[in-house]
C-alpha cells in the first residue's frame, strides 16, 4: 500500500466516525447523514480498492489514480450541497409561511382584545 492510500483510508474511517458520533450525540439528523455516509463510503472504497481507482481514472482521462479521490471529494460535496440548498429553499418557504400566518394571528389577538376593551 503507499502512503497516499494509507493516509486515503485513514481519513475515510475518522470521517465515518466522526459522522456516526454526530448521529449519536443527536447532533445531525439521519436524513442528512445518509449523503455523508454515501460519501465516505464512496471515498473510502476508491482509497482501498485501487483498481477501481485506476480503472475510473483511465475512464476519465486522469493521469495521476489519486487525483480522482479529490475529483470525487468535490463532487460529493457539491451533492451534499446541493441537497441542502434544496433544504434551505423549503425551509425559507416555510418559514415565510408562518411568518404570515404568525401576522394574522396576531393582527387578529389584536383584534379581539381592542373588542374585549370597547
């Protein structure tokens, strides 16, 4: 094993620990963790299995095996990112939601309060 795929697997298995102790301290929920665990697995496999590695990289064009885990890294990250781009655009609908909904309520507490004054 060379060292690049050495230090590849160690970095796999302490992000994988670190994900699994998130979820255990309830400090990130299992529906994100999924696409974290997806990643690392991914990242992980491609660091152990070096043919793969090599075959994947001769099917892209990349000269140098060990760039393609940087190529994989950066996507994973961007699907992660775009998953919570997706979450945050749902969450900022709801939340302007409820917003409103809260102003109604309010505007109408208002309303009964000035009635229960007269």
């Amino acid at each position: 094993m060379e060292r690049v795929q050495i230090v590849s697997v160690l970095l796999g298995l302490c992000l994988l620990g670190i994900i699994f102790q998130l979820i255990r301290k309830n400090r990130l929920l299992e529906q994100y963790a999924l696409l974290w665990i997806l990643s690392a697995l991914i990242l992980l496999l491609m660091s152990a299995w070096r043919d793969l590695l090599h075959k994947l990289s001769a099917l892209v064009g990349i000269y140098y095996p060990p760039s393609a885990l940087f190529l994989l890294a950066i996507l994973c990250g961007m699907m992660i990112a775009l998953h919570f781009s997706v979450v945050i655009s749902r969450l900022t609908k709801q939340n302007h939601t409820l917003a409103q909904e809260v102003a109604l309520l309010r505007r109408e507490v208002d309303a009964l309060k000035s009635v229960k004054k007269s």
